[in-house]
C-alpha cells in the first residue's frame, strides 16, 4: 500500500479547518454558494471566512487575511479572481496551509497566454510544497469529513465504496444527485478542473491505496501524463475495478476539451487499445457510468456470462437474446431435465420455457416466477438471473379489473411476495438476480405508478437486487462487470 | 395508390360491426378482456358476442352461433381454443365475414407437429377468400373506428400519423402506453402474431397506401417472404420513413423467434444490408424504436447534421461534441462574426462560447440563452439548434437558495420565457429547436421534479418542440431523421 500518497492528502480530505479565501455575503457568488454548502451539509471541522472587507458572514467573525486566523488551517478554498490567486497561494504557502482548492476558472481552459501563465504559475508554487485542486473545479466531495462541492449541500452523508474522479465539475453535481436514489455513496469524489497539481493520476493512486474505496470510477478528458497513468492501471490491474469515461476522443469532442479544462483529448483507438490492456472499464455517456457503478455496487464477485431472462410480454424473449448476445452473453437453453420438470407446472400453450423464459402474459403471479427462477436456479448452466417485471400491467391493470381504481397502487404489488422468492432463491443456488422493471407510462396524470416504481426499486436495492429501468442497460452494466473478471484472469 | 388493398382492408379496420366468438363472463379470459377493452375505448359499431352456452354478457345478448346474428358482420375476434379455430373460420365464410382476428395461441410457434398442421389448415380456408390476422396475437388498435387490441382499454381516441405492424402484441401493448403522454398518435396498430395470412408485406403496402399514415414503424420476428419485403421497401423508398426493428438476428435471438411467433430469424448481415439498401431506419430497441417515431413526428423535413448545442454544467460540450460525432453528426465552430457578436454579451472567463457552447452554470437566465439561440439562428453554417436545461437546478436549487421550498416547482420554471424564445427563433429562422431536459433526481422523495418535468415536456411538446432525457437519445434520433433525408437523394 501506498503509505505516502494517502498521509499526502490525508489533511485535504479529512482537514480539521478550512479556510473560504474570497468569502463573501452576495449569493450568487462562488463564495458564499461554497460557505453555505459547508454549512449544510454539515462539516464539522472549523471554518473561517477570509475576505479583506472583515465583517462577519452567516455568523461566522470574517478575517481579513489568512495569517490573522487563530488556528492552523488544513484546506483552503480559494474563490478570488484569477489575477489575486497567486498572491493566496503563496500566503498560503507561509501559513503551512496543506492543500489548496481552486474553483476560480479563467486560467488554461480560457486559451489565452495570460490565463496559460497564471497556470504554470501556481503550478510552479504547488511544486514547492502544497497540494492544490484546480483551477476551475468544484472541488471535494468527502461524506466522512463533510467536505462537498460546489453546490453539494444535499449530497448524502453516508459515506460508500466508490471514489470518483473527474475533470468536469458539473458532473460530479450531476452524479452527487443521481447517486442519492441508487444508494450509489462515495468515499471521496474530487472535481479537480484543470488539473494544474494534482490530477487523473494522484487520484487513483489515493484511491488504489484508500481502504475505503472499493470501486474506482472516473470522467476524464486530457490526461498529464498518459504513460504514467496507464502504468499505475497496469501495475494494479485487477484489484479494484476502474470504470472510466474517457470523453474528448472524437476530433470534435477533442477541440471541446481544450476550451473545457485546457487540455488534449487524444486519438480514440489508442486509447481505446491502452485502457483495454490496462482493464479499465470503459463507458461513453453518465448513463453508462452510473449504470457500471450501479452494478458492480449490488453484484457480488460471483456474477457470470450465462444467463436466464424470465418475464412476461412485450417481445422479452426475442429483444433479450439478441440484445444479450450482442454484449457477449450468452441465453443458454436450459437442460433437458429441468425443462422436463419446469413444463408440469405451466399450460401447453401461451408460453415459451426453454430461456429466455416468456410467460406469454405480464401479469405473472410471483408463485409463478418463483418456479422459473428455482429452474434457473438449479440449472448448472445458468450463472446470472434477470427477472422483467412491467410493473404497469400488475399495478395499473389489476387495479382496473379490480374496480379499485381509488386504491393506492402499493396495495396491489407483487412486491412483498416476489421479494421472498428473490431471497430465497439468492440464499439457495448462491446465483445473483438482476431486477428489469421496465417504465412504460409517460403521462403526465400518471405519475403515481412513477412514485411506486421508485418505492419498490427501493425495496429490492436494500434487500441487495439492483434494479434497472430497460433489459439493455442492465445487460451493458452486467457484461461491464463480466469484463472486468475476465480480465483480472488475463 | 394501391386502391386493392385499401378496400380489401377497409372493413377489417373500419368495421361496423363485431363478433367476439369464444366471449365469456370469466374475468380472466381473453374473450371477456376483449370485450371489456371494446367496450370501454368506446367502439361504436355493433358488438356481437357468441358463445354456445347463450345468455348475456356486460349487457349483450349472447348468440349461440355465428350464423344467428341477425345483422352482417364485419370483422370476427377468436379467442376459442386452437382445435375449435378451423370449424369457426369455415362459418366466418360461410356467413360472409370480412376479416378474422384469431387472437388463440397454439400454433405452430409451438414448435409441434399438430400445431404446424393446424395454421397450416387456417392459411388454406384464408385463400378461400377472408384475411386472418394472427394467429397468436393481439389484433387491430385504430383509434378512428375504436377498436382496439388486447388489452388496450385506455389507449387514446385520437388518431394521428404512426402505422405500427408488430409480430409481438406485447410490444403494441406496451407502445400504445408509451406513446400516450409522448403525443405519438396513431393511425393504425397491427398485432399480427405469427402472420399466417396477413402480415408485414401487405401491412406495409397498406400503410403505404393509406393517406392518413404518414410515418410508418414495424416490429418484424421473421419475415414470411423476404424479397417481396425488400421490393415493396424499394419501390416505396423515400416515400414514407419506414423505422423497423427487425429482431432475431442474432444466433439465440434466433431461436427465441422460433418459439416465439414460430417464424426464422435470419442473418444479421444480409439483412442489415438490404435494409439499408432500401432505404429503412434501423433500430434495435424499444427505446429507440419509440424515440425515432417521437423525433419524425416532431422535427420538420429541413432538419440538418450541422448543430448547435447550447447549456451549461455537467461536461455538456465535450460529451455533446463526442456523442453527436459518432452518430454522423457535426458540431462546427460558429462563424467569426457570429461568435465576436456573441462575446460581447458573455463574461470573458467561465464559459466556452464557440459551439458547443457551455455557459459553465446550470441555472442560465432564458434572456441569456437566447442570444445563444440567435447566434445558432443567424449562423448559415448551422441546421438544428439543440438547447439542453437540467430542471433540477433551475427548480429544485433556485427555489431552495430563495428559501421557499414549500412552493410549488412550476412557479420557479424559466419555461414560459424560454418557449417564448424557442419559438421566436424558429419562426425567424426557419431552423428546427430540440430541448434536452436531463432526469438527475432518483429519490422517491423527490417525484415532484419528474411530475414538474412531465408538464414542461408537454408544454414544449404541444408547441412542436421534442424533448428528450439525455442528449444522446436526442442525437440518435436526429440521426435517424437526416439518414433518411440523405436516403431519399441516392
């Protein structure tokens, strides 16, 4: 373990005092947004306000410059105009600051000499002694230390396995928020911009090396030093799994980058080859990036390629198997004896058992599911289980016929039983099972039946079943987790 | 125009009467749900139920048998058992039935010996002179004369431009429920199962012939006679856009197809080609089945590859600039004189103006953002103007940064300056608008947004401008959209 890299950051991640450098009382300014964040999210540590007007913001008692503040200071924010930043930095430097973040932009990404110089500037003052974050970045999100980003006052204070790195801002905030329904939670996640000090490569090595990141994800467009990275990728291959979006790569995305963060994008498939080599996960959009995160979250390390879809209605069988097999899964045909045993329980007609399993109707009853899954289950040919369930057709459709249209839809979810056999099965044959509840309401006046698909996606993430909304993401994260197996055998 | 086809066809979906034979009081059985769905989306013609054992049914007199009816009927829905399906039709003709919908299943998508020999005896007494959808599927949806398909009881009454034809009555269900609050109107919808008379050919020459269906998708298993497909394509190429989603091309989708609707898959090659060829817009999933009918009911014919791509936060240029890269698509630098206009209504450092243009901050006034838009408007080297808004922020952040988190969200939208200004330019500049308005929340505790997001969507809808969730379904349609105009040149 790399002792070093995690002592080197242990006072930014986890400071006792931080310190807002161009703290102010306007709203809409970096500064305050920032003050209020810290406070609502609740960090713990001690805060001091620094703006050279003095005063006092949010109660807080404002000091007019860093060496007047009492106490030492761990991390300081810095949200001053670029020209100032400098002259912060190098105070910071006298009062033994330990690390430094930037959110001020107007540096390299602004592609201008001026803004170019400012950057080689502070990165020639980070070398002498003090990490710094940035410029133009939203900073650290730490649920442990109560550290968020720019604007994260809502992000959970669970802290979770997955460290997340990346070089836009805006994207951390995206994901802070996604994150919250999935129970997707994080050991640290950094926004660290232009990357003029710490970059791609510190981060995950911390993140190799931090016991409480299980799970490496990261968004990135230029790399510093792209030899460097894929050999800290190579060296710890296999060890934690690293699911990384590599944006810029086409010819126009590239030249986005360099107005973006200041740097290169790079030649798609040399990268692509590279981070192939390294075992990195690779993903393209934030959907396929929470999805991957997502399922290596909730799969365990037993998950495999050879899988059982079973549902009814809405051409499963057929869109499964092909959308399956063209991620290199594979449906196989269950075994002539569980076949065999699998047809007594269901009607001659209306159905096809043989996996995928589609049971003609989607109102099937869970007493129903629950022997296809027993199959699937004892079928030593099957590795992984995909349950579809529409829950429209059970909740809205039965309620109908019903006449009960007045009830809450919970009241006629297969849930609770469903669940049951889900856990059964799990704790029985030791085979995970995936959830698809696929959302086919898009009416405004229905939006109840989004309220109850949420509960119950809750439900199921508890118990440990992840839950997707269509076949073809679960199946993508699925094969994603698969790769990464295969590849720690290579 | 194929006037044959029209008139032959003219009954079967406009009928002024129907015979449900096999109707029954059991809640349970197709022929109660699909007189039930009848009579509840309001169908205005006769209703006859015949069932041997008489009596009434939800109010109808019962006729023992076909040839009782008192009046003539149009079309006849079976849903009696397999064995009994071949005695029915030979009364169908001899009473002078137009058209059948056998709705039973157990034919030869059961892979036997009897089941193969049964539709082959129903293809037989079709060529006597009656069309018979099915059997194995769901039947017709056209909202003009109110039928409707099983069960698809709250489907809409209105009608619109979309002919669907589907092997899979699944899918036609659960497309007739997706397209509700997505403004996807349909002419016709067709379940025809495993096609043993009807089936993709005639309905495509149908939906070519029928003035009131303007774009025309399929769901298509395996094809009965792949060259008459492939001509009747060709012949009608450019005509109309054909959006088919031809599944089973893989090995395992294959066999589910098989079992399915007991048709053949086929190569994934050869018919990739000569679907191209003939100028269809492939897709290979629900989701961008339903994404490609919404992006050509929605965008005009002048739609063009070269975009504008316009917001702010969450790695918005570079992601656009890759995704819509891949997809054929362009995203070229505003012109000098455009962009020098432009700089001087934005802040020199913090955005990236020259397209895509990222303003940096999520919360961009609609004032702002359109001077964005009359820059895509006025810039000759740009088509299509897409405006992407993350609501969380504009909603959920301004109204908790006001301290008024018990309003209502709708009073915190900046839509009705920015449909305004949507509009303006449109008829300006006679270029098409796109919104994406990406879905960051996930709590169950936050509905509110996804309700909020539902009435935006219809708002910018109604006007005439699509909504997407992600930028990258957005531009996968948009691509459809301009393949097809590039196809109707060759």
């Amino acid at each position: 373990m790399n002792r070093s890299i995690l002592e080197a950051f242990e006072p930014i991640f986890y400071p006792k005092s931080v310190a807002v450098i161009g703290a102010s009382t306007e709203l809409a300014k970096f500064g305050n947004i920032i003050l209020s964040a810290l406070m609502e999210i609740g960090y713990g540590g001690k805060i001091y306000p620094v703006n050279p007007e003095g005063g006092e913001i949010k109660g807080f008692p404002v000091y007019q410059s860093l060496k007047e503040i009492p106490g030492e200071v761990d991390l300081a924010i810095l949200t001053i105009p670029a020209p100032l930043v400098s002259g912060a930095l190098e105070e910071c430097l006298r009062q033994g600051v330990k690390g430094v973040e930037i959110l001020t932009s107007g540096f390299k990404e602004t592609g201008n000499r001026e803004g170019r110089r400012m950057e080689e500037e502070i990165s020639r003052i980070a070398r002498r002694g003090i990490r710094i974050l940035g410029p133009n970045c939203f900073g650290i999100y730490c649920p442990e230390s109560g550290l968020t980003i720019l604007p994260g006052q809502n992000f959970s204070r669970e802290t979770g396995p997955v460290g997340f790195l990346s070089q836009s801002g805006g994207l951390c905030v995206d994901l802070g928020q996604i994150a919250k329904g999935l129970g997707i939670r994080f050991s640290k996640m950094v926004s660290y911009g232009n990357g003029c000090d710490v970059a791609a490569c510190d981060l995950l090595e911390y993140f190799y090396a931090d016991e409480k990141t299980r799970i490496i994800a990261g968004y990135v467009e230029g790399v510093e030093d792209g030899p460097r990275l894929l050999r800290i990728l190579k060296e710890n291959k296999g060890k934690k799994p690293v699911i990384l979006w590599k944006a810029g790569l086409t010819a126009t995305g590239s030249r986005a980058v360099m107005s973006h963060t200041g740097s290169m994008g790079g030649s798609e498939a040399v990268w692509n080859a590279a981070l192939q080599q390294a075992g990195v996960i690779q993903v393209s959009s934030a959907e396929e990036l929470v999805d991957t995160i997502y399922a290596f979250l909730y799969l365990a390390d037993y998950v495999g390629p050879r899988v059982s879809v079973m549902g009814g209605g809405g051409a499963i069988s057929v869109a499964a198997s092909d959308s399956l097999e063209r991620l290199g899964l594979s449906v196989p045909l269950f075994s002539q004896p569980i076949l065999q045993k699998l047809k007594t329980s269901f009607p001659p007609v209306g159905n096809s058992l043989r996996n995928p399993v589609d049971l003609g109707n989607p109102m099937i009853p869970p007493s129903m599911l629950r022997k296809v899954m027993e199959a699937a289950g004892e079928d030593e040919g099957i590795d992984t289980l995909i349950v579809i369930q529409i829950l429209f057709y059970i909740l809205f459709q039965v309620r109908h016929r019903l006449r009960m249209d007045d009830r809450p839809l919970s009241q006629f979810s297969f849930q609770p039983e469903l669940l049951k056999a889900c856990e059964e099965v799990r704790a029985k044959y030791q085979k995970p099972i995936i959830m698809v509840l696929p959302d086919i309401t898009t009416d405004a006046c229905m939006i109840d039946l989004e309220s109850e698909w949420r509960r119950e996606r809750d439900v199921y993430q508890t118990a440990g079943f992840p839950v997707f909304k269509t076949l073809d993401r679960a199946a993508r994260a699925l094969g994603h987790c698969i790769a990464f197996q295969r590849a720690k055998l290579d």
